[in-house]
C-alpha cells in the first residue's frame, strides 16, 4: 500500500510474517512502514531518503496517533474483515506522521554517504 503524505512524499507499507524490532529499545514491533526522512549534514544540506519506521508498543505508546493504533492491535490482534475500517484508519493516521527512530551515529553515517566533512 503507497500512501501520499502531505508534503507529497510516498509510504510504503508491506505485510511481512513479523514486523522488524524496534531499534530504540530492541522490542519486537507491531507494524512497520518506509517513510521519507531527512537530516541535515554538518554543511547545514539536507539529505533526503527512505527509512523504516517501526511502531512499538514501548516506545510509541504516548505518540498522539501511534497510540490509538497500538491499543487496536491490542485488542484486536490484526485488521479483519470487521475491523477493518477502523483499523484502516489509524494505521493511515500513523502514517501521516511516523518518523523512524534515529541516533546521532546514523546522522554521521549519512552525511558520510553524501560527502561530508569527514571525508577526506
């Protein structure tokens, strides 16, 4: 499923057998997404591309809008045919505003990539 967001950027969503884990707490995740994401290299340029987005019952609970979703796969498990339009819903409300989880040695990675001050 490709989801425009509203800066225009494209989500991917694909049904695996198991979300991958979190990679802020190691946790198994409980859906997953490929969402544009940006940074800005120590050049102040942005870098723009495509990273995964895990939802995670630990660390995304308070989130505004990957709560409500992680309480309906609380309690319903997965989307089915009965759930679906509820379920539809919030995970394209998730979308609209999932950001992967990033640490400051994967900025550095990036601005590597795309010829940053460390290279020589």
């Amino acid at each position: 499923m490709n989801r425009p967001r509203p800066n225009g950027a494209s989500v991917t969503v694909e049904i695996t057998p198991e979300a991958p884990s979190c990679p802020a707490c190691s946790r198994p995740g409980i859906l997953s997404a490929t969402v544009p994401h940006s940074v800005v290299n120590a050049r102040g340029e942005q870098i723009t591309d495509q990273a995964l987005a895990v939802l995670c019952e630990t660390c995304d609970i308070d989130d505004p809008e990957a709560g409500p979703l992680i309480a309906y796969f609380a309690v319903h498990g997965q989307i089915s045919a009965e759930t679906f339009d509820q379920g539809s819903a919030l995970v394209s409300a998730w979308l609209f505003t999932a950001q992967p989880k990033t640490f400051p040695d994967e900025a550095a990675g990036r601005e590597n990539q795309a010829g940053g001050p460390s290279d020589g």
